[in-house]
C-alpha cells in the first residue's frame, strides 16, 4: 500500500488563522500545533473529566467552570510546550517522514535554541496556571514531568509509546479531582486508567498514518505491532476505556440518569473501530478527530449524574 498521497493530509490542512499571523510567528504556532487544535482538546478533556468526577455528589458550584477555565489554559500551553519538545527531540527523524518533514524544526525555518526558548516560555504559563490549585494537586501536577520528559523517546525503545502517552495526556484527570476534592481515590484511579485505555486506541489509529515510514526509519508503534489484528485491539482497548468509565461513575456514587448519557458516549467511541482503515489514512486523522467529542460526552454523561 502507498499511504504518500493520503498522508500529508494531517500536515497540510486548509489554511487556518496561523497563516494570517505574521511571518515571524507562524513558526512557533505551528510548533505549537495551534493549526491543528485536537491536540489541546485531547489534553484539556481529562481535566474536565476529573472534575466532572468530583462533583458527583459534591454539589461543587461556580468552582467548577473557573477551574476548568485554567485547565484549559494550562493544557493549551503544556500541549504547545509538549509539541515544540518533541519536535526538538524528533527532528533527524521528522525529516525522514512525508507527513512531518515540513514541520519548522525539521525544515530548518526555526533554530534549536529558539525552540527551546519557547518550550520555557509555555511551561512558564503552565506554572502560572499550577500556582492557582491547592498543594495536594500540585505536587501531583508536578510528577507529570517524568512523563512528558520521557515520552519522545518512548517510541525508540518499546512498541507500545501510545501507552506512555496515555499515562502522560490523562494525568488532568488526577490534578483535576485532586483540585476538586483533596484527595485521590478508587473512583479517579478508575477513570484515570479508562483515559489511559482510551488514548491507547485513538492514538494508535492516528499512528496508522506513519505505518510505512515509521518502518523505514526503525519508529516503533502500536500500529505496527498490531497490524493486522489492529481492530480486535481497538476494541480491546475502548472495551476497557468504557468499563472503567462506568466503573468511576459507579464508585463515585452517579445518580441512574448517568446510564443515558454513558450510552451515548459508549455508541460514539465504539463506532471508530467501525469506521477505521488503516488503509486509508484520511480516514484514520477523520476517526482520530473524533475523539474529541467522545471525550466530552463522557464529560456530558458525568455532570448530569452530578446535578440530576
């Protein structure tokens, strides 16, 4: 199969407002990924999803939206932050894929050092951001680092980074409820772990796109692990992201109407492994996208059973 084609789809998007911005800047946004803001939202949700969590009967009021208000902050700038380092950490390997040799690192139209001065000047928003949460959920927020440090060389030394990268993107979901209640317990484990599973298989669809080139230049991934038993895995994966959503909810004491809501969310993310084909990356960057409304379901299905 010959995906090159097909695979610049998820670098050369229709033009975006970061091609309006000056010159001098669109670089840096595109390191950012502020093009393409999926990322952001991927980041963001789990934090909603914690506090969602919490405020099954908590009766947590305007709290809520300011807190998720600087989550959604902290995730835009640790996204950005998290992208720029691994464009830093990939760029030899970049230049070798079709669908990231354009990226600014890789083509050479923003220099290491700047690069890295960006990386600072996010995590300094990001600080900002953790300052405003009580101490239990800072030190939490803190320990994420060895997650994201780590994350870009995963994929050199095991077939399975996507897991890596689901204990890194999920970690919002502890700060958050860690934020809301002050502890940690079975119930944010749960959907802790649900998020884990979860991005597991959304990213091992995106990863489907680099299959070809990611074997040329020796990148390890799910998508190339599982091949051919790519979908049995899928929905191996969502399986365990759906039943240990249910499970939080139940351990956190959610109302019957919360079953309504986690119908929908549990249609939505099944329905992927459908529509899938690795065949066709196009398709797979469309199911990928997805995700972020399957994560807001799970957030929709949770606040209901909180406030009916």
């Amino acid at each position: 199969m010959t995906f090159a084609s097909d695979r610049r789809v998820a670098d050369s998007l229709p033009a975006t407002w970061v091609d309006r911005m000056p010159v001098r800047l669109r670089p840096f946004l595109r390191l950012a990924r502020y093009d393409r803001p999926a990322g952001f939202w991927l980041l963001a949700i789990p934090c909603f999803q914690g506090i969602a969590l919490a405020s099954i009967g908590s009766g947590l009021g305007w709290s809520s939206a300011y807190y998720a208000l600087l989550f959604l902050i902290g995730a835009i700038a640790m996204r950005g932050a998290g992208c720029t380092y691994n464009d830093i950490v990939d760029r030899d390997l970049d230049r070798q894929v079709e669908r990231t040799r354009d990226r600014p690192l890789a083509a050479g139209t923003v220099s290491v050092r700047a690069a890295w001065l960006f990386v600072f000047a996010q995590c300094l928003v990001g600080f900002v951001v953790l300052l405003q949460l009580p101490p239990l959920a800072i030190g939490i927020g803190l320990g994420s680092l060895i997650l994201v440090a780590a994350y870009p060389f995963m994929k050199r030394i095991t077939w399975w980074p996507q897991a890596w990268l689901g204990l890194t993107f999920n970690w919002g979901v502890l700060v958050a409820y860690a934020t809301m209640t002050g502890r940690i317990d079975a119930a944010a484990i749960a959907l802790y772990l649900s998020g884990l599973f979860w991005t597991l298989g959304y990213d091992t669809i995106y990863a489907c796109q680099d299959m070809e080139d990611d074997a040329l230049v020796g990148v390890r991934s799910t998508a190339r692990a599982l091949q051919t038993h790519l979908r049995r895995w899928l929905w191996i994966f969502y399986g365990a992201t759906a039943a240990l959503a249910g499970l939080a909810a139940l351990l956190a004491g959610a109302s019957p109407w919360f079953v309504m809501g986690f119908s929908l969310y549990a249609f939505h993310l099944f329905d992927q492994v459908r529509r899938v084909d690795p065949a066709f990356p196009a398709q797979c960057l469309s199911v990928f996208k997805a995700n972020q409304l399957t994560g807001l379901l799970l957030v929709l299905a949770l606040s209901v059973a909180a406030f009916i």
